[in-house]
C-alpha cells in the first residue's frame, strides 16, 4: 500500500479501508467511485479489504471471489487491495478503532487525515460531511 501511495505523488490520496462485513463500508463505498471519477486528475482512490480475520481455515483467498463481486457491481475500476493480514493486525497499524476507516494523504503521501466511524460524531462516518471537505482543502 506505502508503495501504490508513493505511486500517486503529486496527487492526493484516498484510501478506504472496508470489509463486505460492515453496512457503513457497503453503504459509503458508492461515493469513493463518485469520487474517483469526479477528480481524475488530482485525486487518487484505494480500497484495502480487510475482510480476512486471520484464521487459517480461511486464507485471504477465501475471501477474494466475494471481493472481486462487490467491487465489479460497483465499478470500482481504480486500485484495490485485499489485505493478506488479519483485519485487527491492518486496522492497528494504521491506529484506526474501526471501520469503515478512511485516510487521505496529501501530494507528498503525507497522511493528512484519519478518518473513522468512532471519530466522526452522531451520524458516522460519510464522504460529504468528511471525507469531501478535508479534500477539497487539500486541494486547494
């Protein structure tokens, strides 16, 4: 992921770590593609899955063919990622409490922003009254 990050310099980074487990991933997902085709040119999007929960009965392979599902009936065309590391181990390092999570990264893939449901008030965590702010400031 640091790698695909540095990919984009120059652009600022989306990245929006989800699993098909959580009804507020599912539900904001659909505005991270809005997102992806509405600043081509500036902005980069990413979506890391966090689906695998580490047990070794169910490798993240297990998990790829509903991934796959979800992001095609979404057109999710731009970068995804399904992490091959259990989901706690991915959420502990990027020091998020939950997801949906979301990280925007300026031009230099700096992290400028974490974004996640416990953090963002009554309503949770949504693209126009989070994500789409702090982006356009960095945009600027």
């Amino acid at each position: 992921l640091e790698a695909k990050i540095k990919e984009f310099a120059g652009k600022v980074v989306v990245v929006d770590i989800w699993s098909n487990s959580c009804a507020p991933c599912l539900h904001e997902f659909p505005n991270l593609v809005a997102l992806s085709s509405e600043y081509p040119e500036r902005v980069a999007c990413i979506s890391l899955n966090v689906d695998y929960i580490g047990l070794k009965s169910k490798g993240p392979e297990y998990y790829l063919p509903k991934v796959q599902a979800f992001l095609e009936k979404q057109q999710a065309t731009f970068t995804n990622f399904l992490s091959a590391a259990p989901d706690e181990q991915v959420l502990t390092k990027f020091e998020a409490e939950s997801i949906p999570a979301i990280l925007i990264f300026d031009r230099q893939g700096n992290l400028a922003h974490k974004l996640t449901d416990a953090n963002s008030g009554d309503d949770g965590l949504s693209y126009a009254g989070d994500v789409i702010p702090k982006l356009e400031a960095l945009l600027k």
